[in-house]
C-alpha cells in the first residue's frame, strides 16, 4: 500500500512542477552550477581530453559539497536543443544562452595552459541573473597532479560560491587522491570519443585499471548495453556503487540487460531494488513484466505503474493483457480501450480488442480452455527518465530535511553524523566532512561528530585538525575511537610513550577492540625496534 501511495505522490508532484521548478526544488541548500569545459590553452592536441576532465572534476567536487551541478547529459541536451554541436566552444553570450535554458545559477567557465612543466588552471565564476563574473582563481602543479589542481580549483571557487562552507582544501584533495590518473583520461576519453569501438576500448581500460572507479564501470555499461551486449552490460551496471550517485540508474539498466538477457529472476529483483526506494512507473512496471515472463501475476504491479502514469499507452496494455490471462475479460477490454484512447495507431492494440471481442475468445476466456486470441507479450519500458529519477531523488532528500527539521537539535545531529558516518565508510571524505560540520552547527556537543571530523582531518593528512577534533570529541564522552584516532597519530610521530597511554586508554573503555590491541602490537613492535 504504501508503494502505491508513495508513486502517486511521485508522479503528482513531477507532473505539478515545471521544469524550472523541479530545477530550483534543491536551491535552498544548494546553488545550480553548470561546468563548461575548459579552453586548452597548451597548444597540445593529446592535452584536448583534460577540457572535458576539468568539468567532470569541478562538477564531481561540487556536487560532493552540497551544491547541484548540472550533468554532462544536461549539457549535451541542452546544445542539442539550441542546435549546436556536442563539441561547440561557446563564447559567454552563449554560454549565458546556455546556462538559461538549463535555468542554472551560476556558469563556471575556466582554461588550462602549461607553464615550462607546470600545469595552470584557472576559473570563474558567472553570475547569470546579474551578469557579473567573480575574480578569476587559480592553481598549478605538475601534470602528474592533474587531478589535485581542478581539486584545488574547485575549492577555491567552492569559497566563493558559500564562503561559510567551512570545508579544508585537504579534504577535496583526499577526495580524488585515490584516483588514477591513467585510468581517469581513459574514462574520460572514453565517455567523449565519437566512435562506439573506441569509446569501449578505453573505458575497458579504465576499469582494468581501477577497478573501484564507479563511474567507468557506469559509462561502460552504457555503452555494452546500446550495442546489445546484455550479459556484459549486466556485470558492468552491477559493479556500479550503489549508494553512489549513479546506483540506482545502474540497478534499473541491469533490470534491464537481465531481462533481455532471460534472467528473469535477477531481473524482478534489480527493479524490486529500485522501486523500494524509487517506486516511478517505468520500474514497477519492468519488475512486473519480469514476473510475468516467469508465469507469475503481476496485475498488481500494472495496477501501480498505470495509476502512476495514468497517459502511458503502454502501462494500460500491459495491464489488459494481464488481466486478461486472468480471465477478466471485461475489465482487460476496458484497459485496452484507454490505451487506444491514448494511441490510436496502436496496430497490435486494435488487433487484440477485435480478437477479445470475439464471441468465441470471450467464451474461452471464461472457460477452462487457453484464450483463442493471441497471448502477447507485456512492454518493457526501456528508457530511463534520468530527469524523474533525479526530481524523485530531490523529494527524498526534501522529505528527509524535513524529517530532521523536527527533531530536536540533539536528535538532528545524531542523525547527520550518522549519514555522515555512511559517507566515511565509503571513503567519500568531501560529503562526509560537510555533513559532520552540519551536525556540530546544530549541536556542538555532539562528540560523535567531532569524532568523525577527526577521523576525516585524519584521512585527510591535516593531523593538527585531527588531534584538535579528537580532543573535542574526549572531552564531551570519552571513546575508544577517539583515543584510536590519537593513537594512530602518535605513532606516525613517533611519540611512542603517547602512543601507548593511548591504546591503553582505548582498551579500558573496549577491551575486546581489535584495533585498539593491533595499535597496541604495532606500539610494543616500534618500541622493541627502538631499543
């Protein structure tokens, strides 16, 4: 019952809000951005991949902040709708053009050039309703830093953008140090070459050589799946991170591969995934259809997905023939009708209400007998609404601001520190520090986010910060964790003494903690070694 709620409300609202609208549902907490790709300024052709690598970084960087960027996907729409070429350098009156029609705040236009064997970038900022572009920043470093330059640049402009955004340039450079360079430009290559061969050999590439870089394994699926090839696209699309911004999507397209792949079983379970978190149209009806395919009722499915979408042709199909097979010949008429009402020229529809109304196939219908009129197949909705997808996305996250607005301060910062924590164990340090930042605003005595700040400062290679953090978090309720945090330090400085008043201190408050004992081997190791 409440998934049927929950996809009438979806679908309500996405139908009720204009675009611009559905645009501006997250400009409360965050400012809508587009990245133009950079000018290269080095004179080098084989450098021509880093424009579109500046746009991806500074997007990724900012979206991980809080802001809401627009996607490459949005751009390409939006050239394609003013008529200009996917690769179009655009000066400002039509980067402005641009910017408008995708009704994005703020345009970030920026260039590269090398100086001797440093590479320099530099960005600003244009605002588009006051036609009034910021003071350029910039940075440098070597060309095997690429990816720590656009992090710094991002950063900066970050300050500018929300100068009370109190997130350390430390934390957007531990963002991307994980990544490989090497299998970066092959991602990006991949995703902006124009031939189909070529586009799949690099991003083959790219996840042999990082095989943890979600939005590879997402692009390469893509592309297996455009060429058919459902079985490779499947193990692509399952690789994809989840809980990453690309997850679900990912899910719905392996729904997808898996069906056509005749994985039904795989294929119901991809879109149920989806649809407890997403219940839109086009994926209770695919996971419907999968139950179908496997000689299973899915009339309550249809039921959902046609409710849901009540102008989609195909929706009302699927659920006539569905009830049909269960002998409701009536009702499976009056479904028909109402998707010949929605598509006139529907030929297999007309074809199936002059078999249905037949004397002889209603009577079989009825009986024990198979129905004498052809049995088709249900539609698959084979496209992904990204934009619905994305505005669902938006009222969850709308839903759960307001959720955590009626909690009491103390509560609100448990549960951000908690999310937070979430975004720390998967490494996301940049999404993780915002939101321990968010908890202390609203409760500066909550030790558990300053313990996880610590543990981001910590990660983040700032050891002053950390100490500082951890500190905070031990004098509001002392912890384990916190006393781990210090241990961990202390050893890197080879303050040993420390180091073990720290593990000690840990074990008192967990004995059975296996990091606070393996900090406490790791101490007596560098002590016996010392002597």
């Amino acid at each position: 019952m409440f998934a049927v709620a929950a996809a009438l409300l979806f679908s309500v609202v996405l139908r009720a809000q204009s675009p611009a609208d559905q645009a501006r549902s997250t400009a409360d907490r965050a400012r809508i951005l587009l990245v133009l790709p950079f000018d290269n300024r080095t004179s080098e052709p084989n450098l021509e991949w880093m424009r579109e690598a500046a746009a991806d970084l500074l997007s990724s960087r900012f979206a991980s902040a809080g802001f809401a960027p627009m996607t490459r996907a949005d751009r390409m729409y939006a050239l394609d709708h003013l008529g200009l070429p996917q690769g179009f350098q655009p000066s400002r009156a039509s980067s402005l053009k641009l910017a408008q029609t995708l009704d994005a705040d703020s345009i970030v236009v920026g260039s590269y050039a090398l100086d001797g064997t440093q590479l320099v970038a530099q960005a600003q900022l244009v605002d588009v309703l006051r036609l009034r572009m910021s003071a350029a920043v910039s940075a440098s470093g070597a060309m095997q830093d690429m990816i720590a330059v656009f992090d710094t640049l991002a950063w900066k402009l970050t300050r500018q953008l929300d100068p009370a955004l109190d997130v350390t340039e430390e934390t957007f450079l531990a963002d991307g140090a994980g990544l490989r360079l090497d299998a970066y430009e092959q991602y990006i290559r991949g995703i902006t070459e124009p031939d189909h061969s070529e586009r799949l050999r690099h991003l083959e590439q790219a996840v042999k050589l990082s095989p943890g870089f979600s939005p590879a394994w997402m692009a390469l699926g893509r592309e297996e799946y455009a060429g058919q090839d459902y079985d490779q696209a499947a193990q692509a699309f399952a690789n994809v991170d989840r809980n990453g911004p690309d997850g679900r999507e990912a899910e719905f397209y392996r729904g997808l591969s898996l069906l056509y792949s005749g994985d039904y079983p795989q294929a119901e379970q991809a879109f149920a995934d989806v649809a407890r978190v997403l219940p839109l149209a086009e994926v209770v009806n695919n996971e419907a259809v999968a139950i179908s395919r496997q000689g299973h009722d899915g009339t309550a499915l249809f039921v959902q997905s046609a409710s849901a979408d009540p102008n989609n042709a195909d929706y009302h199909f699927n659920l006539a023939v569905s009830l049909r097979r269960r002998g409701k010949n009536e009702a499976a008429l009056g479904e028909l009708a109402q998707c010949l009402k929605l598509r006139p020229g529907d030929t297999e529809a007309q074809a199936l209400e002059t078999a249905w109304n037949d004397p002889a196939a209603v009577q079989a219908a009825a009986g024990a007998a198979p129905p004498a009129a052809p049995d088709p197949l249900e539609r698959i909705a084979r496209t992904f609404d990204e934009a619905a997808f994305r505005q669902a996305a938006n009222m969850l996250d709308q839903m759960e601001a307001t959720r955590l607005a009626s909690l009491s301060p103390r509560e609100r910062a448990l549960a951000l520190s908690t999310q937070a924590r979430g975004f720390l164990d998967r490494g996301l340090l940049l999404e993780a520090e915002r939101l321990y930042q968010s908890a202390i605003a609203t409760d500066g005595q909550a030790a558990e986010a300053h313990l996880g700040l610590a543990e981001v400062r910590e990660r983040a290679g700032d050891d002053r910060a950390a100490r500082q953090e951890a500190q905070a978090a031990l004098e509001l309720s002392p912890s384990a964790d916190a006393y781990l945090v210090l241990g961990r330090l202390d050893l890197a400085g080879n303050r040993l003494s420390d180091a073990r008043n720290d593990a000690q201190d840990a074990l008192k408050l967990a004995p059975a903690s296996r990091a606070a004992q393996e900090l406490m081997r790791q101490v007596q190791a560098r002590s016996g070694a010392t002597r």
